[in-house]
C-alpha cells in the first residue's frame, strides 16, 4: 500500500504498544517532561504518543525495503522520535535537517548528524539519500513545487520519501491558522490526488495501491478535528516519467 488513512484512536495505542514490545518507543516519559517544566532536567522533549501510527508505519516500510547502510534523511527533525528509533534498529547513516537550532541537542547527536537549515534548500548534494522522511511536516508552510523538487534533487533513483500529514477526505477550512510560524493545511482528498499527480512531474510516483477512505476523526488539534495519512513514493529509475 502506497497511502493509508488512520482509521480510528486505537490505532494509535496498538501502534505504540508495538513500538514499546519492540524496544523502539523513545518519548520522553512523563517524569521526564515534568522535570523539564520544573527546570530541574535539561534536553528536548522528544516525541508524540499520538503520532505513533505514523512513526510505526515508516519504521516499519524502512526495515521491509531499506538495508541498515543506507543514507537517511529526516526533514522536521526537532523533537522527532524517528530517527532515534531508525538508530536503536542499527541503522548508521541517519541525518536530520530542522530550522530549529536546538536540533543540535537531540539524541545520539554524536552518531547522527543533525543540520540546521531550510529543507527547500538544503546544503546536501544531488542524489544523496537512500530515503527521506517527513513525520508531520509537509501541512506546515506547505509549497509543493519546492518540497517536490527538492526532494527528487536529494533522491537516489529507486529511493523513497516517506511521508505523514494531517488529512480528511472534505476540506477542513484551516484558513488563518498560523502553527510554527507557518499556514496550516488540512489535505483534502482531492488535495492530496493532486499533489500526487504533481510528485509524477518530479518522477515520484506511488509505491502501490492509494486507499484514502477516511472512518473517524482520530486527531483533534488547533479546534479542528481530522486524521492522518501516511504515503510513499518512489523516484522513477528511469530519466523522465511520461
């Protein structure tokens, strides 16, 4: 499957059950978050429980296709726990890139190179990624021409770029809403058809079948409610897409 829906709330606790069992859960605990509040701990807050589904699901399709060698790129890499579980499978050749300077303090930041910098420009050669992934990212500040052409520029052909965001199937009016600094988009179905339709251009095309269907609005954020959706492409091997 190429695009998949989160169906209902469960999934995000079975998700993160899967995650803990496989000893790849790595959110900041509870404890964790209160000392920080307190000021008596230091570092970041990493990860979100509710975005668990997504975070198994790119695990997962990494370790179905991806050898551990292979050069990865995370986009919106600040407080992301991707990276820190791709590092507990064995997986050696992780980068991360956020606007956020503080990415600099994230976990294992000795073994995983983490960049300070625009993804829409960002300072890696051409082809230079096996993978690039995006956990809730692309909604913000949303320019597919740069996204897309940026990351058909970094990808290996062959390479894949993973990627979740905030999605129902009718439009949800998020006109106004400012998060990060940047405009906030809740995809549509047929936003999100386009937008695929646009990755072709880039030589991006679906890993499989699109299942778009929507059954509850798991995620409430912001006074709007929607889910998420998770996709993979991969770019073409061949020089240009008809």
């Amino acid at each position: 499957m190429s695009l998949e829906v989160l169906r209902d709330k469960s999934e995000i606790d079975r998700a993160r059950l899967e995650l803990s069992r496989r000893g790849l859960s790595c959110t900041s605990s509870s404890w964790e978050r209160i000392l920080r509040k307190l000021g008596i701990a230091k570092g970041i807050e990493v990860g979100d429980k509710v975005k668990s589904w997504d975070v198994l699901k790119t695990v997962t399709f990494i370790e179905e296709h991806i050898l551990k060698d292979a050069p990865i790129l995370d986009i919106g890499a600040y407080a992301s726990e991707l990276l820190c579980a791709l590092h507990r499978l064995g997986y050696c050749r992780l980068t991360g890139i956020d606007l956020d300077p503080r990415v600099k303090l994230m976990p294992h930041a000795g073994t995983i190179h983490y960049e300070v910098s625009d993804f829409m420009n960002a300072p890696f050669k051409s082809e230079s990624f096996e993978v690039i992934t995006a956990i809730s990212v692309i909604e913000h500040g949303f320019n597919s021409q740069s996204l897309l052409s940026e990351v058909s520029r970094l990808l290996r052909p062959g390479g894949y770029f993973i990627a979740s965001f905030d999605y129902w199937p009718e439009k949800v009016d998020t006109g106004g809403i400012v998060l990060f600094g940047m405009n906030w988009r809740i995809f549509s179905e047929q936003e999100v058809l386009h937008f695929i339709g646009e990755a072709r251009a880039h030589n991006l095309i679906p890993c499989g079948e699109l299942a778009l269907d929507a059954q509850e609005k798991a995620i409430t954020y912001g006074e709007k409610s929607y889910t998420f959706a998770w996709l993979a492409v991969t770019k073409s091997k061949l020089e240009k897409l008809a």
